[in-house]
C-alpha cells in the first residue's frame, strides 16, 4: 500500500482540503485498492449515465469494501 489517504466520494460537491476526490464508484475502488485510507466520506447519489441509468452508488462502495475486507479508519456518510 502506499501513503495513507482521505477520500472524498462526489460527483458534485467541492472536494475539502486534505481530501482526494473521487468522482465515481470506479475511482474510488482504484484509491481503495492503491491506499490505505484514515476517512471516508461518500455520498449515496453518484448521478447518471449518458442514458440516463443510474451509475452505482455510495451504498455499492459500501458492499465492495465489506465483500473486500478494506481497513477503513472512519466511514461519513451524506446524501
């Protein structure tokens, strides 16, 4: 693992100092599965496709991180 990170998990919202920001369920997996990880903020709404299908959710991160066994200091949730 490499340094130690805050993730910040919106497709919106400004991204808070001391925060990496990830915009989609994807990126945030590839900042999960690259670093270790003290916060984790992430909002439940990650928006649509260019279909209009909903894209996967904080809640999908959610299961990824129990199904993975990830080492999460602290977990905020919003919507």
């Amino acid at each position: 693992m490499n340094e130690s990170i805050n993730i910040y998990l919106d497709d919106l919202r400004l991204c808070p100092k001391g925060f990496v920001i990830a915009r989609t369920y994807e990126e945030a997996v590839s900042l999960l599965e690259n670093h270790s990880v003290n916060i984790l903020s992430l909002d439940h709404d990650l928006g649509e496709d260019e279909n209009g299908n909903l894209l996967k959710t904080g809640y999908d991160l959610v299961k990824y991180i129990c199904e993975n066994n990830c080492d999460i200091k602290k977990i905020y949730t919003y919507r």
